[in-house]
C-alpha cells in the first residue's frame, strides 16, 4: 500500500513538475516570440514612418515647384526683382527636399531610381525657368518662342508629376503592406500569448498578464499610431484645399494679364497685379505653416534658448508686414520698451510675433491700428498684439488655437486662413515655458497675450 501510495504521489509530482517545467518552457517561448514581434513591430513602425515621411517630402517639394513656377510668372508681369528673390529660396528648397528624398531612398533601388528621375526632371525645369528669366531681362534671344517654350515647360511638368505620382503610389503600397504585416504581428502574438495563459497553470498565468500587458501597450502604441496617421492625413486635405484656391488665383491673374486679347488701364493692370500679389504672399504664408508644423511633427525643431530684447525681435518682422498693413492703410505700432529682456528661443518668438501680427492685420479694417506692448510682471513679460478689427465671439476663441478643429475665418479684404498659424504659435510659447491667450469682443478687436521667462539684462552691442 505504501509503496502505491509513494508511486501514485511520485506520479502526480512528476507530472506536475513535467507540466510546470513544459509550461514555463511554453511561457520563455512565448515570452521571447513576444518581443520577437515586438521588435519586428519597431521596424516596421520605423519603416513606416520612413515611408509617411517620403510622402511628406514629395508633398513639400509639389509645393515649392509650385512656388517657383508663381515667382517666374509674378517676374514676367510685374518685372519686380523681389519675385526672383522668391523664385530663388523656393529653388533652394526644392533643391533640399530632393537632398531630403535622396538620403531616405538611399539603399532602396526602385525608390532611389524614382527620386533620381524626378531630380533630372526638376533640373530640366529649372533650366528653363532661368533661361524665361534671362529673357525677360534681354540677357538672352528668344530663339525658341513663347508658344514652344510653353509646351516645353508643359511637358516638363506632366512628366514630374507622372514621376512623383509613380513614385508616391509605390510608397503608398509599401505603407499598406507594412501596415498589413503589423496587424498580421500582432495578431498571431495574440493566438500566442491566449495559448501559454491556457496551458500554464499558476506560473503560466502570471506570464502570460504581463505578455498581454505588453501586447496591450503594443496595441494603444498602435492606436496612436493610427491617430497620428488620420491626424496628418486631415492636416494634408486642410492644406491641399486651403492651398488650391490662393495658387489659382495667381495663376488666372497672371493669365489673364498675359492674354494679347485681353485690354486694361494702367489702373486695372496695378490693381491686378496687387491682387496676384497678395495671392502670392497668402500662398508664402500657407508654405511657411505647413513647413512649420511638418516639422514640429517630425520632432525636427530644437530649443535653441538665448536671451535677447523682444522689440528687436518685433522689429525684424514688422518690416516686411508693413507692406501688407500699408495696403489697407494700417498703422503698425511696435512699442516694446528697449530695456526688457526674455530667456526663450528667438527664432519661435519671431513666429509667434509673424503670425499674431499678420492675423491682426489680416481681421483689421481699412483705416485701422495694430500695435504691440509688453511690460514685467514678476519672473515674466507679457507681450501683447493688440488691434480695433473684427474681433471674435467666445465660441471662436475656444477653438483658434487648436489644430484638432478647423476653424478658419476670412479677413476684412477676403484673405483666407490655413487654421495652423495660432497652433503654432500655442506650441512654440509652450516649449519655452510661457503661455498664450486672447481677449476679444466681437466689433471692438482683439488682444492676443503671451507670457515668457525674464531674463538677464544683455549688454549693448
């Protein structure tokens, strides 16, 4: 009896030391198929990020192309040196997102061979807008002719958009099959992790918590992912729709005024022109936010923190506004006292300033006034854009400087707005320790306030 008894218990302790050691042995593996996938999730999450920002990158460079194409034109109507000015940074762009393109295809045969072919493409088209604009200064003989040159530059562009339509569809496949293999990750880590909890008894059922802890957090890193994914999405339908209609704009203008058949007054070609002016700087306005927030989103704008006076930060932007207040008669009043000083970067302060202050010009009537103040209050100064426009009802001042509601609103000559301006400006006091807020009545104007460290005195150069 002894002796069944000792054999009865030597055969449960062994079949519970085999199914105990079978089921730790299930869990190890388990554990390490888990973070097999979780590593092969990395990569892949790398590879799509690479992929989104190839994407962003073509995007971008559309854009510039499209800058550069604008200055030419606004050149030959207007015979401004300014427009060159604007068609050489544009060009410059172009040049660094190519730069961009080529170092994240580097190693990928078929997306490098795409990016190589639309380099050639967009230096074919530089080509000829230089020689358009040696023309037009009489540096060159038109041998060639307006109308074969036209064709020429069409054709040009069919071909870089084919190409970068080729090019963008082929990422767009890799990211959906990246994003299949991800789904396909996670899912067969789910099976995995069920099973070991099934055949692990106590040991087991603690592994098998914290494999579904991880495989939980793998899940929510891929539901941000997801909304970070929808979240550009949207920013990119914003742009593309609020970038369509000032670029058109300027195109018909310039068409119109390049017509033979069409007939104007001095008047009527001044006023025409202003007009494509004005889409033209709305155009630069939009390019620079997109810019701007593309790179927020990439974690590719540092804090470079220095101290320095904010009136000659307010200086260096008022400048070049001062032309747009001018068109409508607006007095630009910049009167921060020379003594104060901040701790903050000077470069994000002056995208602050250049957003409120094109805002406040762009809501500002005919005849109006915007100014800039700032004072000390304890370890802070507060600066304040301050102007007598159309002012905002509560509802409006509860969404301007979020980037999750698209809110934008005309201004008092039409000017349309992108809705990125005031998120970026939110963003940038944020990182530097400061806050933003708004006053505002409607009809009686708004105060934009912004709050940021103090700091020490600078010396007088």
């Amino acid at each position: 009896m002894f002796v069944s008894i000792s054999r009865k218990k030597f055969s449960i302790v062994f079949t519970l030391i085999v199914g105990l050691t079978a089921s730790v042995i299930l869990l190890l593996t388990s554990v390490g198929y888990s973070y097999q996938v979780s590593a092969n999730l990395y990569e892949n999450n790398v590879l799509v990020e690479r992929t989104d920002s190839l994407i962003g990158q073509l995007d971008l460079l559309e854009v510039k192309l499209a800058a550069c194409e604008s200055g030419v034109q606004a050149y030959a109507a207007s015979n401004k040196e300014y427009f060159l000015y604007q068609y050489d940074e544009a060009r410059r762009a172009t040049r660094q997102y190519l730069k961009a393109l080529r170092a994240l295809t580097q190693g990928h045969a078929g997306q490098g061979d795409k990016v190589e072919a639309l380099s050639r493409l967009v230096t074919r088209r530089f080509q000829l807008l230089d020689k358009a604009i040696a023309i037009q200064k009489g540096e060159v003989e038109d041998k060639e002719g307006l109308d074969k040159r036209k064709i020429q530059a069409n054709q040009l562009k069919n071909r870089i958009r084919d190409t970068s339509g080729q090019l963008k569809a082929m990422l767009e496949a890799s990211v959906g099959q990246q994003k299949r293999d991800s789904h396909r990750m996670l899912a067969d880590n789910k099976r995995a992790t069920q099973t070991a909890g099934v055949l692990g008894c106590v040991l087991a059922g603690l592994i098998a918590a914290l494999v579904y802890r991880d495989v939980r957090e793998r899940v929510k890193t891929e539901d941000a992912l997801r909304q970070l994914n929808n979240q550009k999405s949207q920013f990119f339908s914003i742009i593309s729709h609020d970038l369509r209609g000032p670029t058109r704009n300027t195109r018909l203008l310039l068409e119109m005024m390049d017509d033979p058949a069409y007939t104007a007054g001095p008047e009527e070609a001044a006023k025409m022109a202003a007009l494509a002016l004005q889409s033209a700087r709305q155009t630069e306005l939009l390019v620079e936010d997109l810019l701007t927030w593309g790179r927020l989103q990439m974690e590719q704008v540092g804090i470079r923190t220095t101290r320095f006076r904010p009136c000659e930060s307010a200086e260096k932007v008022c400048g070049p506004l001062q032309a747009a207040a001018a068109l409508k008669n607006i007095s630009l009043e910049n009167n921060i006292p020379r003594d104060l000083v901040i701790q903050a970067d000077a470069d994000m302060v002056e995208t602050v300033f250049r957003n409120l202050l094109s805002n406040a010009i762009k809501f500002t009537p005919e005849a109006g006034k915007v100014r800039i103040e700032a004072r000390r209050r304890g370890d802070f100064v507060e600066l304040a854009v301050e102007d007598n426009g159309v002012g905002m009802v509560p509802e409006v001042m509860d969404k301007i400087f979020s980037l999750h509601v698209k809110h934008t609103t005309r201004g008092t000559a039409g000017e349309p707005g992108t809705g990125l301006g005031l998120a970026v400006c939110r963003e940038f006091v944020e990182r530097n320790g400061g806050t933003i807020g708004v006053e505002s009545q409607p009809g009686q104007g708004s105060k934009f306030n912004v709050r940021l460290p103090v700091g020490e005195e600078v010396v007088s150069e």
